[in-house]
C-alpha cells in the first residue's frame, strides 16, 4: 500500500515523549520513537523501556488517538458556540489538554455593551446597589431602567452560561465527540432549562 505526505508530531504520555510519524490528514500511526522527559533514550531503564513499549504498542492500537489529535476548532450550530481544543500533555491528571470557548450565550450588559462584564461595571452594580434606576440609565449610552432583579437575574443567568460553556469544553477536551445529534439536542435541551430558569 502507497502511503501519503508523512507529518511528525510530539506528544507527551505522563513522562514519555513520543516523536510520531503520521500519515497526514489522518491519526494514523506509522512510526515513532520515545525518550523520557529530559532525558536521552539511552538514559531509559528496563523497567521504563518496557513501559515505552506498552504505550507504542496502544499508540499503534489507536488508544491515545484522541491524545493525537491536533489543535482544532469545533463550531457548533447553536449560538455560536466556538470550541478550540490545544495539543494535550497526558500526565494522568484532569490537566491533559486545554482550550478555550466562545458563544453568544451570555446577555449583553445594557451598560457597557459588553458581554463578560457579567453586569458588573460601575453601572450596574450602582443599580444592583439599589441606587435609582433612571440616574444609573441616564449615565448610559441607552435609555435602559433595569431594576435589581432584573440585573440580578441577568447575571446570574451569564454565570449559567459559563458552566454550560465550561461543560462543552470539558468534554471536547476529554476526547467526547460533541458534534453529534444526540449531543446537540442535549445541550439545546440544557441551553433552554438555563433560559426558563432565569
């Protein structure tokens, strides 16, 4: 069989690193080498080498493919919702992988116009202080009279959408496919019980 363009790639299984060669476009392991973190290949002890097998033999399995995976960028059909996910380092903790995510969930303050003062610039918490709607509004760009329920609720409706957020990025970043139908129509069903909640 011909193989395509080869790419290499590092990744790093608790203390190992492995130098991978793949097949581009795909995870699909052709070779690799291994050296423990900080150290030359010949500096591995038995003990340590038989591990390093273990772990080249499930990196051929296609155990660790999620862990192959490169950065990338996952947009969902709901609300804009932008997940980047960054190359992992696998230490067996929770710590493996990291990544960032964007939506248009969260309300806009009235106040700022922005969408992470979560309603609390000088403005609105003035209002939310319980100082009167009509002078908090009057030093805004807008007509805007919210009482303090209001921005309460508001607010606490944006910190929902931060956990929701943080939950779609936990579990891409776990190897979960979110671009399922099945997972869309659960997050639809999260994003509307936050919405009725608030």
């Amino acid at each position: 069989m011909e193989l395509g363009e080869q790419i290499e790639r590092k990744i790093q299984l608790y203390d190992y690193v492995f130098t991978l060669l793949l097949e581009e476009g795909s995870n699909n392991v052709i070779g690799t080498t291994v050296h423990m973190e900080g150290r030359l290949p010949a500096d591995m002890t038995e003990d340590e080498t038989k591990q390093a097998a273990i772990y080249q033999h499930e990196l051929f399995s296609g155990k660790w493919d999620w862990v192959i995976q490169k950065e990338r960028m996952i947009t969902l059909p709901t609300h804009n919702i932008l997940v980047t996910v960054t190359d992992p380092i696998y230490d067996g903790s929770i710590k493996y992988r990291g990544g960032t995510v964007t939506s248009t969930l969260k309300e806009t303050c009235p106040y700022c116009q922005d969408t992470d003062c979560d309603f609390d610039c000088p403005e609105a918490m003035n209002n939310i202080s319980g100082k009167d709607a009509d002078v908090v509004a009057a030093a805004s760009t807008m007509d805007i009279k919210l009482d303090k329920e209001d921005l309460e609720s508001n607010r606490n409706y944006n910190f929902a959408c931060e956990a929701l957020e943080s939950i779609v990025l936990g579990h891409a970043v776990a190897g979960v496919n979110i671009e399922t139908a099945a997972y869309l129509e659960g997050l639809e069903a999260a994003i509307d019980a936050v919405a009725n909640n608030f």
